[in-house]
C-alpha cells in the first residue's frame, strides 16, 4: 500500500517539511495499493526531477525555497516517503524496492504546472538514497551541500539535549550502509562522546558524496555551504545550469539580494540574515569552545587516518557571472 497526501501548491510554502509531524491531520490522506497507483501515474504529466542532498544544518532548505520560482520550478521539502525508501535501501538493495524507487520518483516528478521543474531536497536521513536515485534516474542532477564539521556541531549544540539525540541518531543511522569502516568495536562505539558521534556521522557522509562525485562527474556538484553563503548568487547560477533551469546571472542575483536570504528558511515568519546567523554561531562557539576545538581536530585526525578529503576533491567554488 501507498498512502498519498495531498498539499494545494500554496499551502506547500506553510510546511517546514513535508512529514506528518508537519502535515498536523490538516490534509486528506488517501491508501491505494502500488499497482493501482503506478497504472494511474504513467497517465499523469511528467516533469525533470533533480535534488539537492546534503549533510544537515548546512542551508539546504534556504538554497531550495530560492530556487522555487513559480512556473519555472517547483520545492518539493523533505518528503516523508523518501526516508522510509532509504530505511528499505538500508534492509536490502533489490529489483523490488528498485521499484519501488522509480514510482515514488515518477510520483515525485509530476509538476503542479505546465514547463515547471520539480526539485526534491530529501533528509540527510534519506542518504543511502544517492546513487540507486541517480540509477534510476538517468537524466536527473544532484546537488551534493555540505558544511564543514565545526559548522554541523555548533547547530546542533544550539538545539541542547535534542541536538545531541540527533547526532546519535545520524551517527546510527549512517554506520548502517556506510562503506567507510571505521575500524571501531561495539565497545569503543559506546564510549564515544555524542560530538564525536556526530563528527563521524558527517564524515561517513563526507565520504559518501566524495566517492558518487568521483562515479558521477557533471550529473553532481559538490558544494560548501560556506561558499553558498559568501556568494549565493554565483552559487544559485551554478546550480541552475546543471539544472538546465534557464536562469542566468541577473536572475540569480535577484533572487541573493531578494526576500529569501532575509528570513529564516524554516520559519519564514523570522528575520534571519548573516549578521543574525554569525551571531547564533559565535554565542555556540562561545559556550563550548573546548569541547568543539577538541573534537575538531580529533575527527581531523580521524579522516587524516582514513583517507577522507575533509573538502571533497570537486566542491565547485562558484565563479561570478
């Protein structure tokens, strides 16, 4: 069975992400079993679908709603489906949850209008996702977005306890079909620290978007959210053209000096700007200074080990228009 919500386009810009926790029993949910849902899709319009992965808190969601331009592009944030298909990819890798893919990416690609482009940023939770997506999807692009580690652990040492929780979380989750061994045993597993859990999190992450640059070439580009902040514009227009959106630079730099960097991008009701953003990161820095410095150079020395570039080898450094 596959259950179907449905979100009226201008609803879809209330939404942080497009998950039940999100959806508050506000919209019709419809069960269909999949083969009726797959004779019904093939009828349907059919738009380019491309991505945006990424590794968490490293401006994913705000390099998604600037490129949601209506008629022209469509965000589609965080849909709930695609994690529990990566939590399948995770059990088994095989011809039916393949299957399985390809109609959750046909449902994915239907456009609300004519000519638009659907652009689907999944959760970094739906990693394991990368390459069976760009498989089965010959003619889609992905955007790889990373941040540096020291990034990742000042966000989520502003969320306290929860943001803890949740690098366990990615930790587990990413240690679970990640092809970088770590060399660690259960025990040594245990007593690590939840930021040095976390660290590793995001350098099997790191890892895994060198290794599909490396197999996919032009289909990827790797970019460093630090580099997107420090020039959206060029950035946005890198994007846009593996995208074939048909952007160019003016439009791009509309879109940097517009409304978009000037909010929060999950709570668009707040004002959310660099001089507000450096603030959040320098009172983080600030209260943990010892702890992230120690970390820090700890999982440097980690990758160091392990042969993992800490930047990618083909993080584009976008060049302006």
């Amino acid at each position: 069975m596959l259950t179907s919500v449905f979100v009226p386009r201008q609803q879809h810009g209330e939404l942080t992400f497009l998950s039940d926790e999100h959806f508050q029993n506000r919209f019709a949910k419809v069960a269909n079993p999949a083969s009726e849902v797959a004779a019904e899709v093939a009828k349907a319009a059919e738009a380019p679908i491309h991505l945006i992965f990424h590794t968490a808190f490293c401006c994913s969601t705000l390099m998604l709603r600037a490129l949601d331009i209506p008629g022209r592009t469509f965000g589609l944030k965080e849909p709930d489906v695609l994690i529990n298909l990566a939590n399948r990819f995770i059990r088994r890798d095989d011809a039916s949850n393949r299957e399985r893919l390809r109609l959750v990416l046909r449902l994915l690609s239907r456009p609300f209008e004519p000519g638009e482009t659907m652009i689907v940023k999944p959760t970094n939770f739906a990693n394991r996702l990368v390459m069976p997506v760009l498989e089965t999807s010959p003619e889609s692009r992905a955007v790889l977005l990373y941040s540096d580690v020291r990034t990742l652990l000042r966000s989520l040492l502003k969320r306290g306890m929860w943001g803890r929780i949740w690098g366990r979380k990615l930790f587990q989750s990413a240690a679970s079909w990640s092809s970088l061994d770590l060399g660690y045993s259960a025990e040594e597993t245990f007593i690590l620290t939840d930021l040095q859990a976390l660290a590793l999190g995001w350098l099997m992450q790191i890892h895994q978007f060198g290794e599909i640059a490396r197999r996919m070439g032009d289909r990827v580009l790797l970019i460093d959210s630090e580099d997107f902040l420090a020039d959206p514009a060029a950035t946005l227009l890198a994007v846009a053209n593996l995208f074939e959106l048909e952007l160019d630079g003016s439009a791009t730099a509309r879109i940097a000096n517009g409304p978009v960097f000037a909010k929060h991008s999950k709570f668009g009701d707040q004002s959310y700007g660099q001089e507000e953003r450096a603030v959040d990161h320098d009172a983080a820095e600030a209260a943990h200074h010892e702890e992230l410095e120690m970390v820090v150079k700890w999982v440097e020395a980690v990758g160091a080990h392990l042969g993992v570039d800490m930047r990618p080898a083909g993080t584009t450094r976008p060049k302006r228009a």
